[in-house]
C-alpha cells in the first residue's frame, strides 16, 4: 500500500476545502482559457493584417503583460477573478510584483505550468514562491 501524504496543500499549511484552499486544476484551465481568449480577441484587434502567425505572437506578449500586471497588482488575471481563484504568496500574503513577473514569464514558456508537484504547483509557481487558491 501507499504511504498516506495528506491532502493537497497541507504540505503549505493551507486548508483541505473551502476558501484558501489549494485551486482545482480544472477551474485552473479554464481561467487560463479566458485569459487566452481575452487576449487573442485584443491582439487580433491591434492587427490590421489579420496574420495567424503574427497575431498569434502578439497574442502571447499581450498575455505575458495582462497576466503580469493583473496578478503583480490584484493576484488575479479577469479569468482567474471570473472563477473565483486567487495567486497568493506562499506566506499567504500578496504576491510582490517582481515574483509576478518572473512566474508570468515563466508560465509563457509554457514548459514550466506543465511539470506539477503533488500540490499540482507547476514550476513557475514554484520557481516564484506562489499558490494560487481559491477565494
């Protein structure tokens, strides 16, 4: 049999269910998604040539400055508000900017949000010392 390792979260002191716990992956998706599709409709609007290829890049920079100054000032991007969800320092405090920042640009490489640990924290949270919750 497996060893018992508590529930998601425990590990950083955060409760099993309910508000401040750990966010469900699937809500995690979704929040994403909207802000993806946020920000491909803007970029989409700011090209006047409609390119698929240059549309799709600036898809992603409109993405990497939204997400990083959405979480950076409220810890939250509009899809991560939309669903209730909430990036916070693990100390349960406000996530400063410049950890916003460097877990935003790591989560547009995209690699780091694929590899979790038993917390389903991907690296870029990790790597940036942040959770994100539920509100």
């Amino acid at each position: 049999m497996g060893v018992d390792v508590g529930y998601r979260g425990q590990g950083l002191g955060l409760p099993e269910t309910g508000p401040g716990s750990i966010a469900p992956l699937g809500r995690r998706v979704v929040a994403i998604l909207l802000d993806w599709g946020m920000c491909a409709l803007i970029a989409y609007g700011l090209i006047a040539d409609r390119q698929a290829a240059s549309a799709s890049n600036w898809t992603l920079v409109v993405f990497v400055v939204m997400a990083a100054l959405a979480v950076g000032t409220q810890g939250m991007t509009p899809g991560k508000r939309l669903l209730g969800l909430r990036v916070i320092a693990l100390n349960g405090g406000r996530l400063p900017f410049a950890r916003a920042v460097l877990r935003t640009l790591l989560l547009g490489l995209l690699i780091p949000a694929l590899v979790w640990d038993r917390d389903t924290r991907g690296l870029h949270d990790r790597f940036s010392g942040a959770v994100q919750i539920r509100v």
